[in-house]
C-alpha cells in the first residue's frame, strides 16, 4: 500500500471501518510475550479487516515494529495511539484519538497538537475518532494514563450524548471502549443506543473474550470490533468453530 496514494488508502482505511467486523489490536510491547506470527495468521483466517498498533504506554521502537507487521501481512496497518510519541509515518493510517468522555485537554487536544504537524507531512490517512471510555468493571491502563473516569456502564444517556456531541464536532467515528484487560465489555445496550443516534460508523472493544461476544458487539449495532488481549492469550480463538 503506497502511502504516497492518500485518496486509495483513504478509500481503503476508512471503508473497512464502515463495513468490516473485526480489527486485531497488536501491543508493540508484548512482542516476544505473544506468538505474533500466530496472531496475524489467525486474524487473516478470521476474516479480520484491519490490525490497530499501540497502547496505552508504549516502550519499544514503533518504525520497526510497525515495518515488521507489514512485512507479515496485507492488511492495512492503523495506529492505535495511546500518546503523541505513538506515530510512525510507516503506517497506513491512524485513529487520531480524542477522549471525549474525560474533561483531561491533554487527551483531549494536547496530544493532537504535540504530533499534528509530522501527522500532516506523512501523508496517511487520518481518522478523526471520538474515544469514549466505559466501565468495564476494573480500573485500566488507559484510565490511569489519561487521568479520566470512565462513564459507569448503566448511563447510556451520557454515551449517547457524548457520541453525539463527537459527530457533532465533526469526527469520523465514535469508539466505545471498555479498556484493555476489563472484566466486561460495553454493555450490548449501550452500543444499540448510541448507534440510534448517530451516523458515523462505531468501533467497540475491551473485554471480549470469544467469539459470541464479538458477535453480539456486531448485532447490537457495531460496525468493527476490537479483539486484544483475548487474541493475545489464546491466538486460536478467532479459527475455533
């Protein structure tokens, strides 16, 4: 994928947001903790649309690992970036994340600022993304970095009017996410509720562990779920029948 071709990878990225299922996200820094040769072979097998890189802290050299996932795969490569030192102008696109559920400016603009101008230059694809934090049931690394509360998981009117207030200001999709390591995933009411009330495409993830639960995220009204940890762990969970 030519980088240097925006208006074909923009096409590409952001309609397998719209209409794929599944997106596997890879954690730069548990490479050689996880079979990532098994995970990228599975999340091919299982039909997966894109593979996120990041996380909420990240230690290792993004370039290359970044390079290194290309190498081993066609699908497109997007950043999942938990803080502006997460970019690399070798991936296919990012989801340039705003915390919209927390009132921390960092996370909200800061970030963004900090990383904006190598962002344009690089000329991949950009996805403006309203990131809303959900309980899930335990504290995470992604409400302890950002110094934010989740919203509780029985307050859908908050989630929905947050997602709201997103596609209002102009972004592209609204991501529920329940964090990394949750004990449950976004409420199955929730997603139904917030994707009534808005237009852009919605991305779940955090705490789904199996198959039926990505199911169930999809009926329930997501357009692409998000499997981490769980594929992580198990890296056949995906090709089980």
């Amino acid at each position: 994928m030519d980088r240097h071709e925006p208006n074909i990878v923009m096409a590409l990225v952001y309609d397998k947001i719209c209409h794929g299922s599944l997106a596997i996200l890879i954690d730069p820094d548990k490479e050689g903790r996880v079979d990532l040769d098994k995970i990228i072979e599975n999340a091919e097998k299982s039909g997966a649309s894109l593979l996120f890189v990041g996380g909420s802290l990240v230690n290792s050299p993004l370039h290359e690992f970044v390079e290194r996932v290309k190498r081993m795969t066609s699908l497109p490569v997007v950043l999942f970036p938990g803080n502006a030192m997460q970019f690399s102008p070798n991936a296919d696109g990012i989801l340039f994340l705003s915390l919209i559920s927390g009132r921390n400016p960092e996370f909200l603009i800061g970030q963004h600022v900090n990383v904006a101008a190598m962002v344009k230059q690089s000329n991949i694809e950009v996805i403006p993304t309203g990131y809303i934090l959900v309980d899930g049931g335990t504290p995470t690394s992604v409400q302890y970095m950002s110094q934010t509360m989740p919203i509780p998981s029985n307050k859908h009117e908050i989630a929905v009017s947050t997602a709201v207030a997103g596609e209002l200001l102009g972004l592209k999709a609204i991501y529920l996410e329940a964090g990394s390591g949750a004990l449950n995933p976004v409420p199955l009411k929730m997603i139904e509720k917030v994707k009534e009330n808005i237009s852009i495409p919605l991305i779940v993830g955090g705490g789904i562990k199996t198959p039926q639960q990505v199911n169930d995220a999809l009926s329930a009204g997501a357009n692409l779920v998000v499997v981490g940890n769980a594929l992580e762990e198990n890296p056949l969970l995906l090709t089980r029948s």
